[in-house]
C-alpha cells in the first residue's frame, strides 16, 4: 500500500489560505458589539458583553497570522515534496556508462 501526494492541490491550498490570511486581516468583530452599557445600565449582561468585547479585539488580526502560518507550512511540505521527488526520480534513473558498481534495477 502506498500513497501519493498531492503536490499541486498541497500548494493551491496554501495560497488559499494566504488569500484568507488577507482577507479576514481587517476584520474587527469587536467593533460590531456596542460600548457602555450597550441600552441595559445596571445589566449583568453589560460586563459580560464587554468581556466578550474585549476577547474579540485584535481576533481578525490573530486569525490571520494562524491563517498566514499554515499557508507557509503548506508551501513548505509542497517544496519538500518536490524537492524529495526529483531526488527519487534522479536515483531510480538507470545510468549510462559503468561506474564499477551495481547497475540499478
């Protein structure tokens, strides 16, 4: 049983990501939740939702580099693949010439 990569479908899927990585950079789902007492003073709500409020700030920003990290770890399997590929490929090409070892099989 043997398996086969993907090289190129492993390489779109990191530019992909990349594209997401930009895409989702400038959003800012904190700035969708109102500040103060958000229209209920006094509510326990309103420290609940600024708490949700301020776990969400810079969270566009954080995903995107999570995003950007994996669109690099994708490139570089894709590399490494390539890369461990042609060097399979040279060793199983036969050599013209004797060199006084075994001839591949």
């Amino acid at each position: 049983m043997g398996f086969e990569a993907k090289i190129t479908e492993i390489a779109s899927s990191g530019d992909a990501a990349g594209d997401v990585a930009e895409a989702v950079r400038n959003v800012d789902p904190a700035s969708a939740l109102p500040g103060g007492n958000a229209g209920m003073p006094g509510s326990e709500a309103t420290a609940k939702l600024a708490r949700v409020k301020e776990s969400w700030k810079g969270k566009g920003a954080r995903t995107a580099g999570a995003l950007e990290q994996y669109a690099q770890n994708l490139a570089t399997a894709a590399e490494q693949y390539r890369s461990s590929d042609a060097v399979a490929e040279e060793d199983l090409t036969p050599r013209t010439g004797h060199s006084g070892g075994q001839e591949p099989i």
